[in-house]
C-alpha cells in the first residue's frame, strides 16, 4: 500500500487478515533446556532484539503461547515432559527445533540418554541448526516460521 | 591403624595413597579428624575389579591429595556418616557406576530412572541396546526396550 | 497436627533457570524441606569422553557449563596435557588467562542479568547482555565460536591473538569499567533488591566444608579460598589480584562477591594484555595433523577456579589414543546439595532468590 496519506482499503479474505494476524504475533514458550536457552535469551536481549518481529513476549505459561522454541539437548527423561508441555498449548501451535542436539542428537547421538531429535516425540515446524545456532539464525528462523503460517513459499 | 598400601603422585604432582577397603573408613575418620575435607569421589571400571578415588582437601593447610580403594565384589562402606558430600556422590557413582556403597540411608539413582538397566560407565554396558523412557500421567517414568514405548 | 502442602517446581519454570524439580514441602508459606530431582540434562558427556579421541572431548566439556566454557576446556585440557606430556608455550598460556577471565565476566553477566529477571527486576537483564554481546564478538574473532568457543587445543590455543584482538579486548576492557558500575549501582540503588537478598540463604563455613561448597557461595561465608591463589595455574601467581570475602554468608554477600570478583577479573585481564609475550602459540606435539595419534598414559586431577566454584577434570589414561576415564567434580552440584539445608524455614520467593544467587548451571550438574 502507498503512503499517500489517504485513508487505504485492502481487501482481503478472513483466512489470510488471521494468518497474517497470527504471524506477527507469535508469542514463544520459554522452552530453555541447555545450552542453546542462552543465545535465546541474547536473541530476546537488546543486540539483536526479537520484538522488531512481533515475538518479543516470552511466556512461561504453555496455555499463553503459540510458538514452543525447544532449546538445547533433550533427553530421555525430558522428553516425555517436553511433549506434555507441548500437549498444554492451545491450538494453533508451532514449534521451531534450536540447535543440533534437538535435530538430531548433536555431539550426543553415540551416547545413551539422549534422544535422537525431538521430532521423535513432537512435531517441528522449523529446524535451526547450529551447536548453538546465533541469536540472528534463531531470528531467521521465526521469519521463516512467519512465512510459513503466511502461507509463503520462500524463493 | 590402617596400612598404607602405596603412596605415590600422579601426573600432576597430587599424592595418591592406596588403602584396603577394610580400612577406609578408619583411614577416612583420622583425615577427618586431621581436618580433611572430601571433596570429590570417582568410580573407576579396571574390568577384574572397580577402584574409587576419594579427594581430599584442607583448607587450613591447603593440601589436595587422593585416596584410592579398591573392591572386587561392588561393595564398599558408605563415608555418608563422615562428610555430607558423599551424599549425592555416592548416588551418582551407585548410578552410573554400580558400586553399592553400604550405610547409605538413601542409595537411589540420581541422574537416569530408577527402572533403567544397567549402570552405563561400565566398560560392558551395550550402547547398541537403547532404552526408551516414558512418564504416565501421575509422573511416574517408565523404562522400556521397545521404541513404541517411549523416547 | 500441622498442614503441609507439596508444591511442585521445575522442571520447566521460569524463575528457575535450568531444568531441575524441586519438591518443596509447605507448612502455609514457609519451606520445611526440598526434594531436588536431577537428570532432566544428562547427556553422558563421562561416557562419549571414553569413546572419542582425547582432542575431540573438548566439545563435551564446553557444553558442561555452557556460559563458563573457556574454563571447562581449560581444566580439561589441563590435565589432558599432564598425561600426554605435551606443554604449552608461554604465550598460549597468556592467551587462554585471557580468554579465561573474559568468559567469567561473560558468565558473570548472565548470572546478573538472570538474577535480575527472578527478582523481577527486568532492566539489568538488557544491560548485561548488551556487554555479554561485546564479549561473545571478540571470542568470535579469536575463535569462530560464539558460546561454545571450543578455542583451546591440546598444547596451545587454535588460533593467535592478532592486533585488532589485542586492541579489541583493551576496548571492551575501558568502557566494561563504567558500564559495570552503572550495572551495579543498578542493583544495589534498588531497595528491592536488599531487603530480598539479604539474610536469606546463610552459609554457615562449616556446612560449606561439609558440603562441599566452593566459589563465591564459600567466599560469602568468609573463607578466601580461590583455587587461582591457593593452588595457582596458568600465570595467576604472576598477576596481582585480590580475593574478596565477605562476612554476610547470605544471597547477598555472595552478589557481592561477584561483582568484586569482575573487578578483579579486569584488573587481571589488563596486567595480562601488559605482560602477553611474542612466540609459538602451540605446542607442534599438538598440531592437528597430529591429533589422531596423541596417546596418553596415567592419571591426573587438575581443578580450575571456574564461575560457579572448584571444577575439577580426571582423567586416566592408558596408552592408546582414547581415555580411559573422563569425572568432572562439578561445583553446581555440591551447591546445590546445600540447598534443601539452608532453604528450610524460606518463603517460597526467597526459596527463588536463593536458587538464583547460588547460580547452578545444569548442563554441569548433571553432566
């Protein structure tokens, strides 16, 4: 739309004005297991500031939240927790997978209590990988989410 | 009194003297009372029999040094009575370890389930038969073969 | 006959940070005992140590304690190079007391910042990790890594210290002064934050000893112990720094603690930039074409001053290229073995500012 400071209509159907409504307003569950739960909280921090993408309001209650970011190694006992918490969320959930370890085991996939990806137990919308990933590829990583609920291909 | 059976230094410069199991705990209580402190134990797999090294550590003197033993059937007396830091250590050990300490009031594991099998730092622990966890509603874990079962 | 209430907390909550449970057995508000439930992170870093190469464990021990991780290597590598007989130069040895001291600001800062948030005071939180940032891009310049540097290599550090590092570090060095003041003044101006602090969490020495307890936690009893002075390594015994303690063995004494402790770090990190030598930064013993054939044989303890207290690193050797044995004596979780002891008689909110002052990371705790 341009702005030529005359009042604009944009037509649109329900479907996509809630898509984009939702998109911009993610709210993610602080889902910090490990390492990788600190260069979340760097990416919330003011250097790279996740609020310019409509996500900065982290709550630590799963019934609030839209957007679980499973941050660091889960492991064998974690995991059935993980998946009770991501039961707990209302519907529409989302969940973006941060780092190698909750890809797919990590430095960790030879051992004994680690479970091989948390899309064992839960479904992932977004995989980031990194061991940790940078605040700004977590970033990207919402943006991708973004578009993803927007319905976006990304070419 | 207890017999030293050797007295070495390791890598680093630190003393390690060997007691027998028999007298670790009369070993332990004279350090003790010498103003000793333990500060950290280690279980070590020797595949014929399972060794511990206790580090012990004075504060006024500064002195840092280790006591080994060794124990061919699992068992060896608890030092829960003596130091506190034995506590979870001894846990963690029985835990990962298998070495049964006696005396201890409260010998669970602490770090993996309690129905998991086997204790994983020994050197004939089969990595290749993985164990699955899950938890019912009332949080109790479960430990299982089967994948279907668990994650 | 009285009422109790169980109260559940963790694994996931956001006043904890870290993923333990606590149990805590309620008569109304007051605490009468914690249950601490351990292993929601065990990610058998002891037993992968005994099925990898003696250089590639390095990548274990920085995700032990993940914001201290130039220590954990450190330790590690320590004793590694005592069983493998491959020293370091000089100069590698400067570069990673350094590297060493910069990360405990780091870890400092993410204690402070996360003290903050369970205290509810958001503001520091921001401040912090705007510094935290300026540290993490010069371990990126040095190293590539961000948080899990993985930096030091057995005999010597990956990479030299260039100018633009040196000068970079002087940088971050002169402006970190002011801004930690202002940081601190952030904190101690805030009648909150007193009044929740202190007289809540108190250490007796005795039952430090008994616990195990090291770190800040034993210095805020009064005891000046600090593996850096009483069991020098490195190049501390040629830098002049001081041991702060305080008497207040409560929450408070040991925020205290950490603040000083920053100064001194800086003051060491200054002496250090001054005292830095020209030379090889790596032993050729260690060089990575050769790291596939480094043996080791024996045993050894070494132990490090790390963020959280006394971390220590066996390892035992047996003449192949594998250890044979990998223990880390993890300060967290002697620390927080106090916790149901001096908890007991707490509120529920002082319960939280205790976990928080006592700081335990528990990526070490549970290995």
């Amino acid at each position: 739309m341009m702005k030529t400071g005359e009042l604009g209509v944009k037509t649109t159907t329900l479907e996509k004005a809630l898509e984009w409504g939702r998109s911009n307003s993610l709210w993610p569950l602080t889902m910090g297991l490990a390492c990788c739960a600190i260069e979340m909280m760097a990416m919330q921090a003011s250097d790279v500031d996740i609020s310019r993408f409509g996500s900065e309001i982290f709550r630590n209650s799963p019934r609030q939240s839209d957007l679980m970011i499973v941050a660091g190694t889960t492991n064998k006992r974690m995991a059935p927790r993980v998946k009770r918490i991501y039961e707990e969320m209302p519907y529409p959930k989302y969940v973006i997978a941060m780092g190698v370890c909750v890809i797919q085991g990590g430095p960790y996939v030879d051992g004994y209590s680690v479970v091989m990806g948390v899309d064992k137990v839960i479904p992932v919308d977004v995989y980031v990988p990194g061991c940790p990933p940078t605040p700004q590829a977590l970033t990207y990583g919402i943006i991708t989410l973004q578009k993803k609920i927007r319905n976006e291909t990304d070419r | 009194m207890y017999k030293i059976v050797s007295d070495e230094k390791d890598k680093v410069g630190m003393r390690v003297i060997t007691v027998d199991k028999t007298d670790l705990i009369e070993a332990m209580t004279d350090f003790k009372n010498k103003g000793y402190y333990l500060t950290c134990l280690n279980g070590n797999d020797m595949k014929d029999h399972l060794e511990v090294i206790y580090f012990l550590h004075n504060f006024d003197t500064n002195d840092y040094f280790a006591v080994k033993t060794s124990t061919n059937d699992e068992h060896l007396p608890s030092l829960t009575k003596l130091f506190k830091v034995a506590e979870w250590d001894e846990r963690e050990q029985y835990d990962l370890m298998g070495i049964i300490f006696d005396g201890h009031d409260d010998l669970r594991r602490i770090f993996l389930p309690d129905e998991w099998v086997g204790h994983p730092l020994r050197k004939d622990y089969d990595l290749k038969k993985v164990q699955y966890v899950n938890m019912d509603s009332e949080g109790n874990e479960h430990v299982s073969f089967d994948e279907k079962e668990g994650s | 006959m009285p009422h109790y209430t169980e109260l559940n907390i963790g694994p996931v909550h956001p006043s904890i940070h870290g993923i333990f449970n606590f149990k805590l057995i309620l008569n109304e508000e007051i605490i009468q005992d914690v249950k601490v439930t351990l292993g929601f992170l065990h990610r058998n870093a002891e037993k992968l140590s005994e099925l990898n190469l003696y250089a590639d464990n390095i990548i274990f021990f920085d995700r032990m304690n993940y914001i201290d991780a130039m220590n954990m290597e450190l330790c590690y590598l320590m004793s590694v190079e005592k069983i493998t007989g491959i020293e370091p130069p000089e100069r590698a040895q400067w570069i990673r007391m350094i590297m060493v001291e910069l990360n405990r600001l780091a870890a400092r800062l993410v204690g402070m910042g996360s003290l903050g948030l369970d205290l509810g005071m958001l503001t520091p939180f921001f401040h912090a990790f705007k510094e935290r940032e300026k540290i993490q891009r010069i371990f990126t310049e040095a190293s590539g890594g961000r948080q899990e540097v993985n930096y030091f290599s057995i005999g010597g550090v990956y990479q030299d210290f260039t100018e633009k590092i040196i000068n970079d570090i002087r940088n971050f060095i002169d402006q970190f002064k002011k801004n930690l003041e202002d940081m601190y003044n952030m904190f101690i101006h805030s009648e909150i934050f007193w009044q929740r602090n202190q007289g809540i969490g108190i250490i007796e020495p005795e039952l430090a000893f008994d616990y195990g307890v090291t770190g800040p936690a034993i210095r805020a009893s009064g005891i000046p112990y600090d593996v850096r002075k009483d069991a020098p390594y490195l190049f501390y015994d040629k830098v002049n720094f001081d041991i702060p303690i305080s008497h207040q063995k409560d929450n408070f004494g040991r925020f205290m603690i950490k603040v000083e402790e920053m100064r001194q770090s800086i003051r060491i990190i200054e002496q250090s930039l001054d005292k830095i030598n020209d030379g090889p930064f790596f032993n050729p013993q260690g060089k990575k074409s050769l790291m596939l054939r480094i043996k080791g044989n024996g045993e050894a303890f070494s132990r490090v001053e790390s963020d959280a207290g006394e971390f220590g690193v066996y390892v035992k050797g047996d003449n192949t290229t594998k250890p044979y044995r990998v223990h880390a004596r993890s300060p967290g979780l002697r620390n927080l073995s106090l916790l149901p002891v001096i908890s007991k008689g707490l509120m529920i909110a002082d319960f939280i500012a205790v976990v928080g002052g006592l700081d335990p990371v528990v990526g070490e705790v549970d290995r």
